[in-house]
C-alpha cells in the first residue's frame, strides 16, 4: 500500500515539474526581442506611410521619434513600477502619485517635439493643428487611455502567469514532502508491527506496561496514516495529543505536571495532520515538565482555532533545537491550508511559547 502510494506521488511530482519547465519564463533575451518586434511592427507602420505621403519626411521622422519613446517610457514605467502600487490597496495613493509624474513626464516629451522643431528650423513644415492646445491636450489624453490599458492587461496576465506558477511550484513542494514522509513510513510501519508484538508479549506481567506499548502504538499508527488532503478531524488529534501526554507523564513520573484547556466547540473542524501534536511533541522533547506546567490552550469560535502552548525550556538540554522542524511545520500548514494559517513562536526569559491560528 505504503509503495504503491509512493510511487503514485512520485509521478505526481514528476508531471507538476514538467508543467513548471513549461510555464517557466523565457530567458530574459528572448523577451527583449519579442518586446522589439512588437514595437517595430507597430511603429513601423506610422514610418511607412510617412514615407510614402511625405515628399520630405525628415522633420516627422525625429517628431514621430519623439512621440513613439515617449509613449514606451509612459508604458513600462506604469507596468513595472506604478501598477504594483496602483493595484495594492495599502499603496494605491503611492501609485496614483506616481502615474501622475508618469503623465507628466508623458506630456512634457510630447510639448518638447514642438521646441525641437522650431530651433531645427521645421517650424514652417509642421502642420497648424500642431499648435492648438486642444489638440496637444486631447492627443495626450488620448495617450495617456490607450496605454494604460495596454499596460493593465499587460500587468495582470504577468500576474495570472506569475500566480500559475507559484501554485504549480507549491504543488511540486507539497508533494516534495509526501514523498519524504512515504519514505519513512516503511521503517515507521516495522516499528508499529514491533510494537504490538511487545504489547501482547508485556500483557502477560504488566497491565501498565501492557496499555502503554499499546498507546505508543496507537501513535505510532496515527502517525504513519495517509489522510486525504492532509487533514484530519481536530477531535481525532486531541485525541492522540491526550495519549501523548499520558505517556510522557508515565515516562517523567509524578512531578511532571501538564494543563491542557480546550474552550469552545471542536465539531467540524479539520486541522492538517500532526500539525497540533507535533507542537505538543516539541515541548517534551525541548521543554522541562518537571520544572514548570506545560501548558496547552485550545480556543475555537465558529471562525478561527488557535492553539497556544507554554513550557520551561531545559537548562541542560539532551538534543540542541535547530528550530527546523517548527519551520517545517510552518511551511507545511501553508501548503495544506494556503492563506489560513498563522505561526509564530518566541523565547521569553525561561520559556518557550507557541501560537497557531487557523481560519475556516
């Protein structure tokens, strides 16, 4: 089961990377010359009926020149720079103000095209309209509408791109990790067989000794179990974080101490598997019950979970703490819950807090 599962999510990983070699970028030359090509194209066919209808284009040429990189500064300035401001609604007065310098620069150059054709000595060649305000006002608004709307479609089919991508990448990572967990499960598996060989072997000289091989089973299963989606219902893990505690109070003895509250109504929620417990784990294995409470709060509302513990952290610890394994689980409550979730955890003084936030 376990290797028919891998092997599944292993060609799972294999078409999400081929789908990102796809959708991966072009190097950056060959956008340089489709880029190029477009503007040729459209420019090219102004130049071309210049010199077909003009008998002495070269006044209109450097006019129309001026014009043309006028309007492709206006257009990549506003994709690059403005519209990332324009459509973030905690930056939108940054973006107006500077679509605004945009517009301006915009106008400027095009009014320039009139001072370089009176010191060229073109004046007398340029047609009449050109010194019409109106006309410069109304050209320049014309500008100024067509291509923003260039740059807005341009802008957001980046960002549709962009967000493919990344979805695709979250994909591959997602299954990055059920590979590596899939991996382990082989070994993970021997050991829950082991165990409750011992348990029935231990049932014969200890009760206690008995149920608790057979709690640590009943871990050990819990932990190797394929869930669906990566989620579980939150009363099946508190039900495992309490066989946790259990146990571990067994292992530290009497003074070991532990609180655990849950307040509010646990029905119908689904958090990702091993997401609670693993955080309970990280107090024992890093923390000190014997010094101080650990303490575990569960709090729900109809909207939002949050989980919070407290311990004492070892003065002496037996295995030094990377943090890793707390931003892995980071990571994987975003890939399971993608815009759900918060985590933070900090060191004040002796102990060590953690908080978990889930939204429905």
């Amino acid at each position: 089961m376990a290797n028919v599962s891998f092997y599944g999510t292993k060609r799972r990983v294999a078409t999400a990377k081929l789908k990102i070699r796809r959708m991966k970028m072009k190097p950056l030359y060959r956008q340089i010359l489709l880029h190029t090509a477009w503007w040729v194209f459209y420019i090219g066919n102004y130049f071309v009926a210049i010199y077909i209808r003009e008998p002495n284009p070269e006044w209109y040429v450097v006019d129309k020149g001026l014009e043309f990189l006028s309007r492709i500064f206006f257009f990549y300035f506003y994709v690059f720079i403005t519209a990332k401001y324009i459509f973030n609604k905690n930056t939108v007065w940054i973006g107006v103000l500077l679509f605004l310098v945009n517009a301006g620069i915009l106008y400027a150059t095009q009014a320039s095209r009139l001072i370089w054709a009176y010191y060229a000595g073109f004046y007398d060649q340029m047609p009449k309209y050109y010194f019409q305000l109106h006309t410069l006002i109304l050209a320049f608004l014309r500008d100024v509408i067509q291509f923003t709307g260039y740059g807005t479609l341009y802008w957001f089919y980046n960002r549709f791109y962009d967000q493919q991508k990344e979805k695709l990448a979250l994909e591959e990572e997602k299954h990055r990790i059920e590979i590596g967990f899939l991996r382990g499960q082989i070994n993970d598996h021997f050991s829950y067989n082991l165990l409750n060989m011992f348990h029935s072997q231990a049932a014969a000289h200890s009760d206690q000794l008995a149920n608790d091989i057979l709690s640590l089973s009943e871990l050990m299963r819990y932990s190797v179990a394929e869930q669906e989606k990566g989620l579980v219902a939150l009363d099946e893990e508190i039900r495992h974080i309490q066989l946790l505690i259990a146990l571990n109070k067994q292992r530290f003895g009497p003074k070991a101490e532990v609180i655990f509250e849950i307040e509010g109504n646990t029905h119908g929620w689904q958090v990702p598997h091993l997401g609670l417990l693993t955080l309970v784990e990280n107090c024992f294995k890093h923390g000190s019950v014997t010094q101080a409470p650990l303490v575990i709060n569960l709090y729900l509302t109809p909207q939002m979970l949050v989980f919070k513990t407290q311990n004492r952290v070892k003065t002496t610890p037996s295995v030094v703490s990377t943090s890793l394994g707390l931003q892995n689980l980071a990571r994987r409550l975003e890939l399971l819950c993608p815009g759900r979730t918060s985590f933070q955890s900090r060191k004040e003084g002796t102990d060590f807090f953690t908080e978990l936030h889930i939204s429905k």
